[in-house]
C-alpha cells in the first residue's frame, strides 16, 4: 500500500493536466473552457451527490489522469463498447482537462492542497497519523471528466485514500439518458 500510495502522490504531483480539445486554430476558448468546467461540475454532481454535499468529504486540489494506473488500457482495449475511431481518439486526442478543484466549484466539501497530502506523506514522522489529526480521516481524488460521443458519455476516475492499507478507486463509464447520467461499467477497480 505505501508503494501505491506513493505512486499516487507521484502522479498527482507530476501528472500535467494541460491537455485540450482544441479548435481548427489550435485554440480553446475561454467561453469552452467555462463551459466544460460547469458540465463537469453538474457531471460529479449528479454521479456523487451525497459527497460533494457532505462537509466532511475532502477532495484533493489536483486533478487526477483517468490514465491513472494505466487504466486507460483496459478502455482501449474494450471493443465491444467502443469503435475502433473512438479507441484511436482516445489515444490520440487532446480533451478539455481541470487542473485544480476550486470552493467554487465544490463549496460544501474540504478541499486540501495535494502538494500538502505529498508532503505529509513524504515525511516518515507524519504520515497517516498526522494526517488524521490534522486533516480528516480521508481524502479522495477526481479526475476530470472525459466527455464522449457528443457528451452522451464520460469516463471519470475517483478514489479514496484512508491509510496505509485502506482505499480504493476506478475508472467508470457513464451514459446520459433520459436526463440523467447512470453507470454503464467500470475499469481498473482496486481496493486495498
């Protein structure tokens, strides 16, 4: 679990979350921008209500890749949900991203500062000790959303990290239909 962990700590800090889906010009506006970040927000909302309304939920700042433990492999290696175009966009295409979480965007929830969480983590002293006592008893990481197919579809990774031998997390597949986003499957689940 400390190897997991530290993985994670790792790719939160070095993960670059710059990626976008760009116009014919190379651009992404900034009007694109606003609205891919409130259809994200309405997304997480919809998909996790009672976390992103419960005070004591933390999130961490950083967003995560949904390549997260090469998770993206088991997607792309999935053809009996996606065509082969879809397969070959995924690997290739650059999307919208979220860098940081903001109170604005979530404000009934804790956010912490990932780089914090890293440093408490790299400190052998700390560790999840001192996280409890001055944190919370968890943290949790999204990642941001990856709209499909028109926005039919997202694929959006989340986890939870509650110790040394205590988390899990996946990547899932959702579909919006009838007004509403519901699971349609998940990928590279783990649970420690």
């Amino acid at each position: 679990m400390i190897r997991l962990f530290s993985a994670l700590l790792v790719l939160i800090t070095f993960t670059s979350c710059k990626q976008k889906k760009a116009g014919d010009n190379g651009t992404v506006s900034n009007q694109d921008s606003i609205n891919y970040l409130k259809k994200s927000v309405a997304f997480i909302g919809e998909v996790m209500p009672a976390e992103i309304k419960d005070s004591t939920f933390i999130l961490a700042d950083k967003s995560v890749s949904i390549d997260y433990f090469n998770c993206l492999d088991e997607v792309l290696s999935d053809t009996s949900t996606f065509s082969k175009e879809e397969i070959q966009s995924l690997k290739t295409e650059r999307f919208h991203t979220i860098q940081r979480w903001t109170s604005e965007s979530f404000p009934n929830i804790k956010l912490v500062n990932a780089d914090t969480v890293e440093s408490i983590f790299r400190d052998n002293a700390k560790g999840w000790d001192y996280f409890y006592k001055t944190i919370g008893r968890e943290f949790h990481s999204f990642s941001y959303p990856i709209f499909i197919r028109n926005f039919k579809y997202c694929l959006f990774y989340n986890d939870n990290h509650c110790g040394w031998l205590c988390g899990n997390g996946r990547l899932t597949l959702y579909k919006y239909d009838n007004g509403k986003w519901s699971e349609v499957k998940s990928y590279c689940n783990w649970i420690s």
